[in-house]
C-alpha cells in the first residue's frame, strides 16, 4: 500500500514542476515585452530624428536642380537662415546658464593669486603637436581680442563679470565647434580624421574655385557649372557630417571642457553642493550640444563661415562676435549677424 507522504510527492512534484515553469515562462514573457517596449521607444525616438535630419536632407538636396540657377539668392538665404538659426539657438541655453549658476556680488581674493590661477588655466604651455593639430591653433581658449590675464581677472571681480564670463565661453565654443579648428580637441562628434577631411575637402573646392572663376578661365568654366558642383559639394558634406556622427562621442569629447569651466569659474559660482554640480553639469551639456548643433549645421558650406570679434574696446565687451560667410562662388561676404558688445 503506497504510504501517505509518496502520494504527496507524486502529486506535489508535477504540480510544483508545472508552477515553475509557468513562473518561468512569465518572467521570460515579462522581460521580453519590456525588451519591446524599450527598443520600441528607442526606435520612435530614432524615426522622429531620422525624419527630421531627412527633411533638413532634403532641404538641401534642393540645392542639386541642374536646371535652375536664378535660385542661387534664395538657396543662400535657406542656408544663411538656418545658420543664423542655430547660431541664436546657442544663446538660449547660455544665457539661461550664466543666470542660474553664476553669482554676481563682488568677490575679492587676491588679485596676483587669481591672475596667477587664471594664466595657468587659459594659457597653459602648449601640449605636444600631433599630425592633424599641425598649423592648428591648439589652445583651447583663443583669446580672440588679446585680453590680458590682469584684465581677465579684474572684469571677473567686477559688476561686468557676466560679461567676461559669455565672452570666454562663447569664443571656447565657436572655436572648438568650427570645422577649421584643432580636429583632436573638437566637441563635434565625429573623428579628427573626418572632420580634417571635410575641412581639407572645403579649402581644396575653394582653391580651385579661385583659379576657375578667373577671367582667363571663365569662358572653360562657367559660372553655372561652379553653381552645380557647389551645391553638389554642400549636401555631399552635409550627408557625411550626418551619417558619420557618433552621438556616443558626446560624452567623451565634453568632459575636458566641463572641467575647463568648472575649474575657470570655480570662484564665481553661486553653490558648490553636489546636487548642484551634478545639476549645473547637466545644464552646460545643454549648451555644448546647441554649440555643436551649430557646428555640425556649418559642415554644410563649402564657403568661409568667419567670427569676426572686432578691435579690443576697454568700454564695452564682445559677449557674441559676427558672423559672416564668404560664398565660393562669388568671393562675396555676407553678414548673417551682427556682433553684440555689452558696456
């Protein structure tokens, strides 16, 4: 006669294994819909950007009619309007930065010890020159108007610090996000190969531009063709810079630039809690990424994108300098916006 316990066992075991794998199954069934859901949101997210950077292509592709050059102006100014876009673009963020972080009472340490902080912060000894820096300025600081560092230090210790303080990040910024800066200390995200094979890629058309449109020339190489082969070279930059971006190369490339700030302005800020330095990081990411939002819009030209900051003036400060083009075509410069000096 089968004893009591083994009849449990024969019973509970079956039922036991059924409960497992049903278990099993659930948890299984339950990660892989997470799965789906995760990868689903991930890939509306993409299509929503695919389809943006594909209306912007195809605003460009418009650029490519062989049988329409009497458009050259308003090609130019679809172009000339979302440079100066996302030139604007760079202020908002920015401005909302230097507002919410920065303080502005007076702070009076002393000045040869700050003066002496400063100069090894911007003008540090130069780093060692590698192949694609050659020719390159390897600073990352400019100093587009020949501050010196005791005038650098005494505007920071005055009520026009906000001022200085635009002026600095926003010359580091157009700097490091321009085609024909340093390549290895770009926040662009692309390789230092790319972004020196656009930039050679550009000064090669142009050059030969030159010698084309010569008078002697002209006849062999006519205006329209140059137009054709412009506007061909634009979208073809315009689809490299887009597809050979790697988004993941954000972080990397922004992190000397976080600790640059951070360690400038270190005396300057209103907190250093760490909420809020993990808070006000957050928030100058957002600027890099409308700075480089700019960069990667000006790939798109083959002309001569220039900041012009201007003379040096002890009366005013050049918080946003012009921004011009020089067309390929023509040689003619146009001034997309003006520079903003503030008293």
């Amino acid at each position: 006669m089968t004893s009591r316990s083994a009849t449990v066992l024969v019973v509970a075991l079956p039922l036991g294994l059924c409960l497992f794998v049903s278990l099993s199954i659930t948890v299984i069934l339950s990660i892989r819909l997470r799965h789906r859901r995760y990868y689903k949101r991930n890939w509306l997210k993409l299509k929503v950007r695919i389809q943006e950077r594909q209306e912007k292509l195809d605003t460009f592709a418009r650029l490519l009619d062989h049988n329409n050059t009497e458009d050259c102006g308003t090609s130019n100014d679809v172009l000339g309007t979302s440079y100066r876009n996302t030139y604007h673009g760079l202020a908002t963020p920015l401005q909302k930065y230097i507002e919410k972080w920065f303080s502005y009472d007076k702070i009076q340490p002393p000045i040869p010890d700050e003066i002496t902080r400063l100069e090894n912060v911007l003008f540090p000894p130069s780093p060692l020159i590698i192949p694609l820096s050659i020719d390159r300025d390897v600073s990352i600081y400019s100093n587009p108007q020949q501050y010196r560092t005791a005038e650098i230090a005494t505007i920071l210790h005055s009520s026009r610090r906000s001022y200085m303080i635009q002026h600095i990040m926003v010359s580091t910024l157009l700097k490091n996000t321009y085609m024909k800066g340093n390549p290895c200390l770009s926040l662009l995200p692309l390789l230092p190969d790319d972004i020196d094979g656009l930039c050679n890629l550009s000064d090669a058309f142009r050059n030969g531009l030159q010698r084309t449109t010569h008078p002697v020339s002209i006849s062999e190489y006519p205006l329209t063709t140059c137009f054709i082969v412009h506007r061909r070279l634009s979208v073809h930059m315009h689809r490299f810079g887009f597809y050979r971006s790697i988004p993941e190369r954000g972080n990397y490339v922004q992190e000397p630039y976080h600790t640059f700030f951070e360690t400038i302005f270190q005396p300057y800020f209103k907190s250093n809690s760490p909420e809020d330095v993990v808070e006000r990081r957050t928030d100058l990411s957002e600027v890099f990424n409308a700075a480089v939002a700019h960069g990667m819009e000006c790939l798109t030209t083959v002309g001569e994108i220039d900041y012009r900051w201007g003379e040096k003036d002890d009366s005013t400060i050049v918080t946003v300098p012009a921004m011009t083009v020089t067309r390929g075509i023509d040689g003619h410069t146009e001034v997309l916006c003006e520079s903003l000096s503030l008293p």
